[in-house]
C-alpha cells in the first residue's frame, strides 16, 4: 500500500489547517456561503437534506486496517455510528456538523486520508478495480497510475474550476471492473502485439441524463506520457467546455458537440506544446509509488485446500458464501473475500462502524491488513488463504457481513435517493429493500444468476442506473413517486446502456415487475446463458409482454 | 479597485481605453484584443508601451504573434467559478510572454494562490479584502505535486523535490518571483 512520505503529509496538514481557516471566515460571515460553497465542496462537504453530508476519498479504495478503524472512530464520534460506502469507492458520513469538519479533516490526516476533491467542478477521487493486485486475470496492478493521478490532480491550479466535475478510472485487468468506459477518462492497460504494455485511454463516457460510453482517443500511450497527455485533455476540456448550462458542461458533451475526431485534434495540439518534452520525473515518480504496491509476501501454497473443502461440506451456509462471494486470486492457495454490504433489507453500502471494526480486524488477521471498497459497494479482502475462509465466513455470520449474494440480485447498487439526497426525485433505498426483500431465498438468486440491478433516485444517475442489466429510475409525475425501468445496460468491458422497457410502475409495484422480468428470463435462457447476454439475444420484447400484456 | 502587484496595493500606471477611445499621446495603453487585431497596422507605431485585454474566450494562439510587443496582458474572470483564465494564462506564459499578466473581474483571497501558480502576476481586487488578507491567502500552501507552475521562494514541487537527482533546471518562466 502506498504511505505517505513528509511531503504528502505536510500537504494534507496544510490543506486541513486551509479549510480550518475557510470554515472559521464562513462561520464569522468575512466569507458568504456562494462564495464557500466550491471551497467546501472542493473538501467533501455538502450541504444535505438534513445536515452537512462528508465525502472522504478512498483512493483507488484501497485501505488498510488502520483507516479502516478511523474511519469507525469518525462514524462514532462525529456521526451517528455509521458510514455510506459510495459506488465511485468513499464513504460518506451523512449527519456532519460543519465546526467539526476541521477536526475530522485533521483526524483523516492522521492516517494518510483526506477528503480533498470529493465534490466540486475539479477532478476527483482516481477509482479502480477493486481487485487489483489480486485478480486472476489482472496484467499488471493499475494503482500506481491511480496515485500518481491522485498526487498530480491534487489542488491542481489550472484545473480546480472546470466547467463541471471530472471523473477518472483506470483498470488493469481486460475485465472491467471499474466501469472506465462511463467515465470522463477511461484507462485501459493492455498489451500489444510486442508483449509490451500501454494504455488505452478513452474520453466522453458518462452517466447523468446524456448517457454516453467513452471514445478511444490514443490505443496505446507509453505509461510515462499519462500526466502530459491527461494534462492536455484536461486543457482542452476546461478551455472549450460548455459553462452556459451545467448540464451540458460534463466533457462527454463537449466531444459529442465537436466530433471525436476534431477533440482528438485538439487534445493532440495541445499535447504537441507541452512544456516538459521530458519525462524522467514521472517515470522515476512512478518507480517510487510503484514499490509501494509491490505483492504482500504470499506463502507458496497448493491450488488446492483440503482445509476449505472439508469445510465446504461440513457447513453448506459455508459452501454457497465460497461459490458466490469468492473470487479467483492470482495466487495459489488463495482467494479474494467480497463481504457483501447489501444484507436483505439493508440499506446497499451501508456499514456500522462496529462493522468496519470486525472488517479491518479480519484484514489484519488474515488478508495482508488490506481492504477494498468496490464500485458496487461492497467491502473486499483481497489477499486471503483459502484455509482461513471458514474463519471469516464464522466472524463475519453473527455480524450481518456474510450475505451470500455477491454479484446475484440482492446486491443491488443504489444512490441514497430522496431519503437524505436534495437534488433526488424519488427514493431509492426502499425500492432497493423491497427488491432484496423479494428474492430473500439465496436459492432462487443463485438459480436465477448473476445479474446487476441498480438504483437511482433521479436523472442524475448517482445508482448508475442506465448501466445495471436492470436500471430503475426514480421521477416524479405531479407529486408521485414512479420508477422506469431499463434492460440491457453494462459498464463492463461490454459497456452498454440500457433501454428503457416502457411505461413506469409505482413504488409498489417494482419489486413484482423485476419478479417478472427475471421469472421471463430464466424460462428463456439457454444453457449457462447471463441476463445481459439473454436480454441482448432476445430483445425487449418478452419481457414486455411479461409486464405489459393485458391480464 | 486597488491592484496588487508583488504583496502590495500600487496605483495603475495604465490608461484602459474602450473600443471607441482616442489613442494618447503615449504612455501605458490597454486596448480590447479584438480592436487590436484590427488597428495593428497603426497600433504598432504607438510610441508607449501597449496592453491587451483578453476575453476568456480568446484563443491563446491568436495572441501569439502580438505578445512580443506587449507589456501588459488582462485576463478576466467574470466569475470566480469560470476557470478559463487559468488555462489561458498558462498557454500565454508557455509561449513566453513575460511581462506582467493582470487578473481582473472576480478575485477572491482562496482563488489568489492558484492563479499565481499559473503564471499571474497582478491582481485587481475588490476593497472588501484588506492587503493582509491576501498576503495570507498566498501562502496557504506551501506545496504543489504539478510541475511547471509558477513558485516564490519557500514554495517546493513535491516531485522535483523528491527526483531532484532527475529534474531538469526549472526554466526560466518559472523563476520569476514576481506573483503576490
């Protein structure tokens, strides 16, 4: 894991000491709230439905034990106990009084953390795969890129007033977990036909009401150009970017409005006039961070555990936890934990903080004192022996951590929606619960397959809704919460966006409509045949006629 | 409005003139880009000094030719939250253009620093904020992880720090302790 070293420590004390003083001005009225609003925000801070709601990065989601407990101690003095793990990998505390938020920034500084650029129009918390270091499939580990982004987009001065905010994603793996495709700049790393490695970079993804996928601009950037070539997208965006309406300012617009190719041009000239022809500092920057995310010591352990097999027989709560909530690692004799935050009837992300305590603990003990917070709002451990899964899966059942529905229809990606989000036009997390509700038997998930349901409680797409297999989005028609539904979208590597099915249902009436629309699906797939690639063979008209048809 | 240039509040020694206005005599004169475009022919016999005065929307090339016989160039802000002036100020210094960029429109203490990092070295500002809350406002941070940016003394790009071994001689435009 990345520590930081004396510089990035001054920079966080300086920057907690810049936002003490910014607070104490707002507080004494010498700054009005247009005026703090961007300076709050640029440190995580909203202004919420009921209080003051606080961001904390979670770069590239990578935490250690020690955090982890920080953030528990945060939730239990200065919040009410819990926290709210975010799809873009933070975790937000939602009941935050501004005179303390000086003193969490402070307390987050501690531990190497901060809540810089979490919010506001600049460029915020770098995202990855949530299994990196650690996945099977993984070329080579994408979070040096995704620190070296962190260290150079913070407090950026050329670009800490863009025309709307800016979301960067970066994978190493061809399996994409970390939806690069719907974000402002995807990377991709990837190899070519010499066996060297480069990165693919794509541009204009998005999620909001103008959904788009990204557009390649360069198919292979040596990874030493990455800062100079961003650099120069980011020039281009923040000099030609929409600023008349925010919601045609995001850069998916401006490269919709303009043409990919004449954005590639532009980003191309710019690239041309950089000022550093040179790169030995971002080369020998990325060799340093790059030891810090060297593999922990793993033991050379057999493929196979006599130990884990045993157990699966002996306990078959056991068994089903290790088919769905274990994932392939790239060691022998081990494996990736995902503890699923979407307990039936829970609220998807949510963990208490006696929870996160019980997570960091078992890191420590057991998984190289590393976590992860994945994109669809889970808690990961990557670096487990197989021997010691039974002992987790023990800890983690009397805790509410041991849901067995990683990846199935219970773990549901949802925004907080009307409940505590103003600009929300709906709510989310009760349509989320009634869903979970709906298919509480593990069984009928497991018979019906993997499958992504997420939620968002408006047009702005904080649940990704355009990108779950089944997207459901909350509006509002004349004062009544109602829910549209989509199918068909990913943000995998086979990113797509889903279609809407038809004419919206009621609250109450959503968990019965995605009822029908898996009951269709599993009476047409074919053998070992997924939702999205079933829904993409079929087209929506089954499954219309599933809901629509006349009774 | 006062104008700070190098940790003090100074008098402008410029004469703004408007599309319309009259050339002086001589002396310190600012015209609107788009008229300076126009009138070079004549403009460039003027016996003083001459400025420019961009819009945010102009293009930093456009400018290029013109900025060897300038001594002033003005950059607004029309709102704080509006970051074009960033980016172009930066284009203007990489072309290299030294003499004094002013920020003018809406200048706050909390943006001050930023703006000086790419390359301002004048600020007109309102009088809500006295000097000493600017001079505050300048030193806010003491480290910037970005190389290329505009520092004074007792400010540290914290990757040439760390690969100094690596780094190249900062150029001159970034030596320039001119901002604040």
């Amino acid at each position: 894991m990345y520590r930081y070293d004396e510089f990035d420590h001054q920079f966080v004390q300086e920057r907690t000491a810049q936002f003490r003083d910014q607070a104490n001005r707002r507080l004494s009225g010498a700054l009005t709230e247009d005026e703090f609003r961007p300076l709050r925000l640029m440190n995580g801070l909203y202004l919420q439905l009921h209080a003051y709601m606080l961001r904390v990065a979670i770069p590239y989601g990578t935490l250690s034990s020690k955090q982890m407990r920080q953030l528990a101690y945060i939730a239990d003095k200065w919040d009410r106990g819990y926290g709210h793990f975010t799809t873009r990998q933070n975790i937000q505390y939602n009941w935050i009084k501004l005179e303390d938020t000086a003193d969490i920034l402070a307390a987050l500084a501690e531990v190497e953390m901060h809540a810089i650029q979490t919010s506001g129009n600049c460029i915020r918390n770098v995202t990855t795969d949530h299994w990196a270091g650690a996945a099977a499939d993984e070329i080579a580990d994408p979070r040096p890129v995704g620190e070296l982004l962190r260290q150079w987009s913070s407090l950026h001065p050329e670009f800490s007033y863009l025309p709307r905010k800016f979301k960067i994603a970066v994978t190493g793996a061809p399996n994409d977990r970390a939806a690069v495709k719907v974000h402002d700049i995807g990377l991709r790393l990837h190899r070519n036909d010499a066996g060297a490695i480069g990165w693919e970079v794509m541009v204009g993804g998005g999620q909001g009401r103008t959904p788009m996928i990204a557009v390649t601009v360069r198919d292979f950037l040596p990874e030493k150009e990455l800062v100079a070539y961003i650099e120069a997208i980011m020039r281009v965006y923040n000099l030609y970017g929409r600023r008349d309406n925010k919601f045609k300012a995001r850069i998916k617009i401006l490269v919709h409005e303009i043409g990919a190719e004449k954005f590639k041009a532009e980003v191309e000239a710019e690239y041309e006039r950089r000022p550093e022809q040179t790169t030995h500092v971002e080369e020998k920057e990325l060799q340093r961070i790059a030891a810090y995310f060297a593999p922990p010591a793993f033991e050379k352990l057999s493929r196979f555990s006599p130990a884990f097999e045993e157990a699966k027989l002996l306990h078959p709560g056991f068994a089903r936890w290790a088919r769905n909530n274990l994932a392939a690692h790239r060691v022998d004799g081990y494996t990736i934990v995902n503890i699923s935050l979407k307990p039936e009837g829970g609220i998807p992300g949510d963990a208490t903080s006696d929870q996160m305590r019980l997570m960091a603990e078992l890191a420590e003990r057991y998984s190289h004192d590393e976590l992860r917070v994945s994109h669809p709002q889970n808690i990961i451990l990557p670096h487990v022996k197989k021997d010691d899964a039974l002992a987790i899966w023990q800890a983690l059942v009397p805790a509410e951590l041991a849901t067995a529905n990683y990846g199935l229809a219970g773990d549901i990606i949802a925004c907080p929606g009307m409940d505590y989000c103003s600009l929300a036009t709906a709510r989310s997390i009760p349509i989320s619960q009634a869903i979970s509700r709906k298919f509480a038997d593990l069984d009928v998930q497991e018979k019906i397959g993997p499958v992504k349901i997420n939620i968002s409680g408006c047009i702005n797409a904080c649940g990704h809704h355009h990108v779950g297999h089944i997207g459901i989005l909350g509006l509002d028609k004349k004062g009544e919460e109602f829910y549209q539904i989509t199918l068909g979208g990913s943000s995998a590597e086979n990113a797509s966006i889903g279609s809407i099915l038809g004419p919206g249902f009621a609250g109450h009436e959503v968990a019965d409509a995605i009822e029908k629309i898996l009951t269709t699906y599993v009476k047409l797939r074919q053998p070992g045949e997924e939702f999205l690639y079933a829904y993409r063979r079929l087209g929506p008209q089954p499954f219309k006629e599933a809901l629509y048809a006349a009774a | 409005m006062p104008l700070l240039k190098n940790n003090a509040f100074i008098t402008d020694s410029w004469l703004h003139l408007g599309a319309e206005d009259a050339l002086p005599e001589g002396g310190n004169v600012t015209i609107p880009f788009s008229r300076l475009k126009n009138e070079w022919e004549s403009l460039a016999k003027f016996p003083g000094q001459l400025g420019a005065v961009l819009s945010n929307t102009d293009h930093a090339e456009d400018v290029a030719h013109f900025l060897p016989h300038l001594a002033l160039v003005v950059l607004p802000f029309p709102a704080f939250v509006d970051g074009r002036a960033y980016s172009i100020a930066r284009q203007i210094r990489l072309l290299g253009y030294r003499g004094e960029l002013r920020a003018t429109g809406n200048i706050l203490p909390d943006q001050f620093q930023y703006m000086a990092q790419v390359g301002f070295s004048s600020f007109e500002v309102s009088e809500r904020f006295p000097l000493e809350s600017w001079q505050q406002a300048s030193k806010q941070m003491s480290l910037a992880y970005q190389r290329g940016l505009y520092r004074r003394v007792g400010e540290a790009e914290v990757w040439s720090e760390r690969h100094a071994d690596t780094a190249p001689e900062p150029t001159p435009w970034e030596e320039q302790p001119h901002a604040g």
